[in-house]
C-alpha cells in the first residue's frame, strides 16, 4: 500500500450531512373524490357500462351484503339502466331489482345564472 492510501484508511470517513429537502405543498385545482358513507354505492358516468357491471359484481361478491345500490344522474340515467339489465341477464341470475327511487336536483352553474333541474335516479339490486 502507497503512503498516500495509508493516510486516506486512517482518516475518518467524514460525514456529510444534508439538509431534508422540504416538503411542497401541492395544491390539486380539482376536488378530493367524493367517498360514501353507504355501503356498496356505485355512482354512474360516462364510462363505458361494463367497468360499472365489473363495480356492480365486485361489489356483490367481495362484501359480506347481498344489495348493491346505482346512482346516476342525467344522461347517465340510461347507463344506469343498462348495468342494471346486463348484471341481471348475463352475471346474477337470481339477482332483482328491489327498488327504483327517482327524483330531481337542483344544480347551480359554477359561472352563475339561473339553477337547473337535473333528474335522479337510484336503482336497488338485491341477490
């Protein structure tokens, strides 16, 4: 061993220390997702209907309950509909719908102007 490798072994490993970056504060224009309070809800968008028949079967077989509820509103009411007819023709046999509840919401625009009605529509499937 060279001397100047010697002295480099005996020398202390120097510590370096670093400051923690600090943490940014990151503000998301959009809204934290609604989570509900109810069990086994599946809210209707415009997704394609069969991600939400996926939803509807998970949500009967990985939960201990035998109910799965549908909201949808507006133009999705008609898809709504359609995961309701295709879990029942095609997935549960057996299953029913229990109940239809249909109503309406009053929406404000984000912009301002005058509120508009939006129909609503809750479809109860039950195993």
């Amino acid at each position: 061993m060279s001397e100047e490798e010697q002295t480099k072994s005996e020398m202390p490993a120097k510590v370096e220390s670093k400051e923690e970056p600090k943490e940014k504060e990151v503000k998301s224009s959009k809204p934290a997702p609604k989570i509900s309070k109810e069990a086994n809800v599946i809210f209707i968008g415009n997704k394609p209907p069969m991600n939400y028949v996926m939803a509807v079967i998970t949500g009967f077989n990985m939960s201990g309950e035998n109910e799965v509820t549908l909201k949808a509103r507006g133009r999705a009411i008609s898809t709504a509909v359609d995961v309701a007819e295709i879990v029942r023709n095609r997935f549960f046999k057996d299953a029913n719908v229990d109940a239809i509840s249909i109503g309406t919401e009053e929406i404000t625009p984000r912009e301002g102007g005058n509120p508009r009605n939006v129909s609503t529509m809750e479809i109860h499937l039950k195993i």
